[in-house]
C-alpha cells in the first residue's frame, strides 16, 4: 500500500494492522542486537589460522627481524609492503600501525590541529575550522571533529559519492573548511563507490586552505558483496600527485573486518612530506607497534591476492544476510511509497531512507519491542539527521534468524511511525 | 691506578698502555649493539607459551566476550583485573590499553596540554609548563616533556630517589610547575627504588599548581634481579587518597619486559576523576584495544603470581649479566677513583658516572671500536648532561662473551679520556 497515495481510512486500517503485528513482536520478549558493524562468528572464524600461524619462538623471527622485541617504529616491512600493495602506493610512504585506523586517524587529526599540517605547520587550534562531511557517514568520524571542536559540515551523497559541485564550492571559497572525511569504497552506511570523476575532482579542485587534508578512509577496501571482486577506484594518491596536491590525502585502512576486530593491523599513507610529519610524531608516542600481530597477518595472508581470497569468504558468508535484508524491505515496504533503502555492492552496512521525521520513533519502538539498531541519527554530524529519517541497518553479526526477525520488526515499526505521520498529517 | 693521585708521568704511561688496549679492540672489528634495554632473546623465549594459549577459535571466547570483536574500549575485564593486582589498585580504576604505556603516557600529557587535567580542565597549552624530571632518567619521558614543549628541570637523585627537598619547594611555590615523571622501581637508569619516605612526601606535598600530576611509570614493578622477589614500596595510589590528593599519580605499567616489548599490554589506572577523564579521550580515539593479545595475558599468566614466576625466570637468565658488568667495571676501574656505577637490584640498566667531561668522548671511542652505546647525554633532559659523565648501560640483550666484550672496550675508553683529561688538568 503506497501510504502517500492511500485516504485517511485506509491508513487508519492499516496502522490497526500494524500495531497488532507489533504488539505480536513485542510479546517474543525479543532481545536482538543490530546496532554496530561486527563480524559475525563464522566470519572471526575464517581467521583461525591468524592465531597459530606463529606458534614457536623461531617463527616470530622474520627476514632478521624478531617482532618481538622493540624495533622498527614504521612497523614491520613485509606488513608495510603488504599495505602498500593492498593500497597501490609505494611501500617507503606506508606506516604499518597499531590495531587500529581510528586511532591513527584520531592522532593525525590531534597533529594538524596542535602542530599544523605537513609543510604548513600552522596549529588548527584557536581558530574557526571546518570540516566537509558526506552524509549519512559513519558516527566516529564525527566523533572525532566533535572532539576537537571542528565545524562539520554535512555533503550530502548521490550514488557517486559527495556531491562535488558544493564541495568545491566550499572548499574553494572559505579558507576555514580544512578538510574532508570520506569513505571511498562501499562507504560506511550508504555503499556508495566514490566514481572517478569524483576522485579526479578531489584530487585536482582548488582550495582556500592551503593545507586542506582528506581523510581517505579506505576502511571496505576490499570488503564485496558482489561481483566476485572489489571495486576499482582511482588511486588518490598518484591522482593528487599529478596535480600536484600530493599532501592532501592521509590515507587510512585495517584488517579490522578482515582478520579480527581490534585484533587487526592499522595503517596510514601520504606523501613523502606526510609521511615524515606523521612520523615524527609517531616516534614519540611510541616505540613499535604490536610486530608479532603484524607477522601474524604477513604469514597469513603472504600478500595482497591471499587477502581477496580471504575476503571471497567473508562475501560468502554476509552476502546472503544483505539479501535476506533486502528481501525482506522489499517485502514489506516495497510499494510503501515512502521508504528507500541502499543495495550496496560491498561494505557492512544498509542505509534506510524512512518517512521523514519518523526516524527516532521507529528505532525507539525497535528497541521497546528487543531490537536494538545503532542511534537514530548516529549517521549525521551532532547526531541530528536534519530530516529525521535515516537509519543504519548493520546485517552482518547476528545470525539469519535473527537477523529475519529484527527485520520483520524494524519493517513493522518503520511503516507504523510512517503511516500514523501520514494520518497527523491528513488530519 | 687512582688517577686523581697519579702525576703526570704515571699518567702519560697509563694512557700508552690504554692507547694500545683501545687499538686491539678496533683490530677486532666488532660490531656489538648496547644501545637499548631490550630483553634478550633467551628471556623472549620464556614467552612461547603465549603464542598459542588461543589457538583455536574458542579459545578466544572467554568470561562471555568474544575477545576477537569490537567492544570494551576499557579492556578485557580479566586483563584489567590482572593489571589491579600487580598494582594493587582497584579494578574499577584500571585500563587495559594497546601494545604501549608509552604511548598511553604521551596520549595522557596530550590531554592534559590540550584539554586540562580532570576537574580543573584548563589546558597547559598556551602558557609556560615546567616538569621536574628525576636524573638521570628515561630518554622518552623527556621527548615527550620536549615535544610538548615542557621546560624540564632536572631533580638529582639520591638512593631514596628524587631530592624530596628541591621537589617540594619547586612544586609547592611555582604554578607553572605542573608535574613529575617517575620510575618509582629499580629507576631507569640508576636503579633507584624510591623509599617509603620518599613516596609518602610525594603524595602529601602541597603543590603550587592544583593539577600538579606525576606520572607514575612503574616498569620496572616486577623486574628484579635480586632478592628472590620484587621490592616492595609504598601504595602512592592508597596515599595520595590519604592525603586528599588522590587525583595527583597517573599510574603506567605494561608487559613490555615481562612477556614481548611491542607485542605486550600496557595498562593505566588512576583516580575516579582520572579514570573518567581518561576515558572521555579513549572512547572517542579507539573503539578497543587488543583484547586478543590481553587475554593471551590472561590465560598465560593467570595471575599476578603467575607474573611473578616468571619473572624469577627472568632474572635467573639476567642477573648473571648485570654481574658481570659489575664484576668487569670492578676489575678494570674499581680503584681508578673517577668512575662509580649503580648496582642495581632490578630493572634494565646500570647507570655508570665517569670522569667529567668524558662521556661523550668515550661513547664515541666505543662507537669507532664498533661498540654502540645509548648517546651520552640521553638520560638527561635535552641530551645535555651538564657534567657529560653519565652512561647508562644496557646488558640484558648481548650475548654474554659479547657483552664481556663490550664492557671491556668500554672500560678502556672510559679510562683513557679520564687519563687524557687530567693529563690535559695537569698540564
């Protein structure tokens, strides 16, 4: 029933209907938890082999390097080069890190705001900055602007990513907005693959600030769904460097959602001016990361081809629990006429597209009935989805029928709070 | 031969002999690296077991947690737990982080410069910030003094630790002194425990500045050599609470140099404020630590008395070392009259002081006869020893005819500039 076209009888038939289906849920004293991007069991266990792989003194002892002892700040050469292969930029400007890419961009982010940027060394601090957010985006990017007290700004997204004409415009005019947090590649939640034309554009455009740095989040770097590989996308670093902006991208990725969350290996990119600022932090914070961890992934992997052979299995496993949640909306919402919902090729997340200002109210009710979904709003700078309509679907953790279950439920409530918005609205 | 004694003609026949022990040393073309307090790999392989206490995908699940997913940005409760016994500090007031408390320390002064201590929250930033730094000390405390750009003011130290007296008259009258960095145990590099009195003082003195912090890094909290156990000192946690100043020890620790530096945990804990302050960064910085890694700790060690007996195994492999430098320094200078060395009872290091003006001279003598040792002047704030005698000596990791080797080589150098230097004093 498209709800935009039905009278006001209907709907009130209708959310009758609704409200008994959901009182039926909320009587299975449900207790299902779909509110982050976690791995599911079957996929941590793909990773088996990560943890034995070594298993005796002698085999922590690599190419005259024992990861076990301090050394090697930059991180261990083989995983460096293992990163650099998965990330397409020369090894020498490649930091193997710590367990996490957070962290890493969270300390990138602290340098430029107290020390300034590489080649410009001009703090952020005590002065207005801004920063350009593609929206929906992922929550701890956000967190982190909040923190140190940055300005987002939100972008909203097509299907080719950030919609360039307003970046540019943006970054092009006010000397304030310093920078821009992206997810290229099946980005965190809408799916969406940066297009080339949309690299090239961030690569090349003009901007006020001088040392205007996008954090290039290549978090799903090689996590598809479909199509039986990942998604190319422009490289940025040689895209930059032919414009001769080489020092605007800092580039992040992890093994995260590949081997084991917060178990993963972290790593950073840039140019070679990036590379020696990141780093001379780095070489006070810290001695060395966790090199045992790092030869772990390099024994395991051995190289860029073995970690897609890796990922084929994860999509084996999570690919069907996206259908199943697709499936299912189209079900239920397919001819709703109101609702929208991302078909992503790859990544962790579905991004759902409600009834304007029902967002909050269907996830509260979610919860009421035991299905708990990542905060309404979670996905928009300060938590405020201007429209009040976007949620976060994360598939991958619970199993299918669960998974079926807090679907079923999210469905219910989402056309509940759609159809009694419509009645209020008629009324 | 008291050197202090000798005229200068014995002088000048002494510094020949040593000329021509120094020029056999450099006929030998050694290569020996002393440079770092790094476990040797004997001690490393006490660690094995570690490597496959999780072998299996259950073995990762423990108390309830998957330790291989995302969750518990504060640590594995179990770790945690492990952490409040060795520091004997309440569970509740611990975190345990990533591979580094070094790390852990540079984020915290990051705060503190940035953000401001909790419960006062006004950034050091911007203003004139002195640290009181125990000498000689640890090379990485004064980076991060020096990156922060905190003035240090040398404390000398005595048996009991940092002169009491200088400290409290410097914290208690100027404000701008904010705090201290301390190695409470087996101080690096003299070896030092600070005694009851000492830590007492610590914790009740009035300090001008009221978020007067001291980094308490006990890493050295388990690591004796002698004695059968490690020493005992004073709770500073119990007793800044005592005296009301129960926000003034951040307190630092890891497994470094228990299990694998790098591939270890490090952990903090601190007062409720602290605790709470701490983790307002943490949250937003990381989503979770290694928690793999923390509960191979765990599940190695069990307990603190688990830690314990391996650290007996520790010092059965590297008190014999330590004797020998001892025995070394004791035949070739033991009545030379310009040198004296600690004679640690824990800890990583031997701390020698020569004849003034000589260290850095020396250290480059050993260097050209192929021996590295730590700079000269690194144990002081700003590598500047203002007397340039101070050498801190490393002799876990050589192998022991290696490290005999080094400690005569560096016996000879230490000599012949002392004999060169009053020849010149003479002259």
């Amino acid at each position: 029933m498209d709800i935009l076209k039905a009278d006001k009888q209907s709907l009130e038939k209708r959310l009758d209907e609704l409200k008994k289906q959901y009182e039926h849920f909320k009587s299975l004293d449900l207790k299902l938890d779909m509110s982050r991007g976690k791995p599911c069991r079957e996929q941590l266990a793909l990773s088996e082999g990560l943890l034995t792989v070594i298993s005796h003194n002698d085999d922590a002892v690599y190419e005259g390097t024992d990861s076990r002892n301090y050394s090697l700040p930059l991180g261990l050469p083989a995983c460096r080069k293992l990163f650099a292969e998965m990330l397409d930029v020369p090894v020498s400007n490649v930091v193997a890190g710590g367990n996490s890419s957070l962290t890493m961009m969270f300390d990138a982010m602290s340098q430029l705001v107290y020390m300034g940027a590489a080649g410009v060394l001009e703090p952020w601090h005590g002065r207005k900055i801004k920063f350009l957010c593609p929206v929906p985006g992922y929550d701890r990017h956000f967190d982190i602007c909040e923190y140190f007290d940055i300005e987002m700004i939100p972008i909203e997204m097509d299907e080719n990513g950030p919609k360039m004409d307003i970046v540019e415009q943006l970054a092009g005019s006010d000397p304030s907005v310093k920078g821009m947090f992206c997810v290229p590649k099946y980005s965190n939640p809408g799916g969406q693959t940066y297009s080339d034309e949309t690299i090239d554009r961030l690569s090349k455009m003009k901007t006020a600030a001088p040392d205007f740095r996008i954090f290039w989040d290549n978090a799903y770097n090689v996590h598809y769904l479909t199509g039986g590989a990942p998604r190319k996308i422009v490289n940025i670093y040689e895209r930059c460097v032919l414009y001769g902006n080489e020092d605007r991208p800092l580039i992040f990725t992890s093994t995260s959602k590949i081997t084991m969350p917060g178990a993963g290996v972290g790593a950073f990119a840039g140019s070679d001016r990036n590379f020696d600022w990141y780093f001379k932090r780095l070489n006070v914070q810290s001695i060395c990361a966790d090199k045992v961890n790092q030869l772990r992934h390099v024994l395991f992997f051995k190289n860029a081809d073995g970690v897609l052979a890796h990922m084929a299995k994860h999509a084996e496993i999570i690919a069907p629990k996206f259908d199943m949640v697709e499936n299912i909306l189209e079900e239920k919402l397919g001819g709703c006429g109101f609702a929208s919902w991302s078909k992503p090729e790859g990544g962790y997340f579905i991004s759902f597209d409600g009834y304007p200002g029902c967002a909050k109210k269907t996830n509260l009710m979610c919860k009421e009935a035991g299905v708990a979904f990542t905060a309404a709003g979670s996905t928009f700078p300060y938590k405020k989805d201007p429209l009040d309509r976007n949620q976060r679907i994360a598939p991958t953790m619970p199993p299918v029928s669960d998974l079926k279950t807090a679907i079923e439920v999210f469905a219910v409530c989402a056309e509940l709070c759609a159809v009694e918005k419509r009645i209020e609205e008629l009324s």
